[in-house]
C-alpha cells in the first residue's frame, strides 16, 4: 500500500436526507408515498400531496417536504443485487417527510449560501435558484421558506452536488 497522493478538501459533513444540526420534535410527519407509475421515489427529493393525502415524488400539489431518514428505510437494492446502496423508495412506504430543519441533500447545480430552492416538478429533484432570481424556470416550482444554508454544494463530478438546506414551516 503506497501513500496517499490526494488531500480531499470538499468532504461532505451530512448524510443525504439526514437531518445536519438540531432536530426539532415536530419537524417531520409520517405520511404514505404513492407516486404515479414511472415516477422514481429519492430520498431527499420534493414530495407534495395526492388528494387522498398520500404524497408523490415531485407534483404540482401543495408542498410537502423533502423525504428524510433514509436509515429507517427498507433499501432493496438496485440491478438485481440486494445489498447495492440507493436512494429509491417503493410506492406503499410509510416515511418521515421533513418539514423544517436543516437537511442535506442533493442539487443539480452549484449552489451558494442563501440561494432558493427548487424542484423538479415531474422527478422531485432538487436545484437551486439564485436568491436575486423570483421565478423558477419552466418544468419547476420554488419550495416555501427552503435556501441553501450553512455549507454551499459541493461537488461529486458529473453534475451532481451536494448541499445543505434550511425549510422553514411548511
């Protein structure tokens, strides 16, 4: 074994989907997802409320919150291995959706401290928005009371970033 040839400088201090710093006791709610065929459930990604009062992965609905907990979750795997680490949740699951706390979780570009945050409206994937900016673009919608808090994104290579968000009260 040869020396290490490379200092990490950008080491992610979260867990996607974990909460960062403090817990409030009523900052999640326990609700069943059940996202339309096709619609891949993610930890960390936007859920919003089916009108039975479910909630789905991304959707035009009333906002939610971010899926969270990822370790009270039943992971099947992914490619017909079991044991292969993932981020999707089945239909059917009882999960803590997280309403306000510091998060971490995923974007799909570089974020800085204070930016807004939106999401996919179709996959509930994560971006930011620069806080200058007022309207989300096509295809998204603007989270109430989220931004990019404490640590800005961080890249892993191939336009995947991670970052730190605060929710307010939903």
């Amino acid at each position: 074994m040869g020396m290490q040839q490379q200092a990490y400088r950008n080491i992610v201090p979260f867990q996607v989907g974990e909460f960062t710093r403090g817990l409030a006791i009523d900052s999640t709610q326990s609700l069943i997802i059940s996202s339309p065929t096709g619609v891949v459930n993610q930890i960390g990604y936007a859920y919003t409320y089916n009108s039975d009062g479910t909630v789905r992965c991304g959707g035009t609905g009333v906002f939610a919150g971010i899926l969270a907990f990822p370790k009270t979750l039943a992971s099947k795997g992914t490619g017909g291995d079991p044991l292969a680490p993932t981020f999707n949740v089945n239909n059917g699951v009882t999960a803590a959706i997280a309403t306000m706390g510091a998060i971490g979780v995923l974007v799909q570009q570089s974020a800085s401290i204070g930016d807004w945050v939106v999401y996919n409206t179709t996959t509930g994937q994560l971006n930011s928005l620069a806080h200058a900016t007022t309207t989300p673009p096509s295809g998204y919608a603007l989270i109430p009371h989220a931004m990019v808090d404490y640590n800005a994104a961080v890249s892993f290579g191939s336009g995947v970033y991670a970052a730190e968000i605060k929710l307010g009260r939903v």
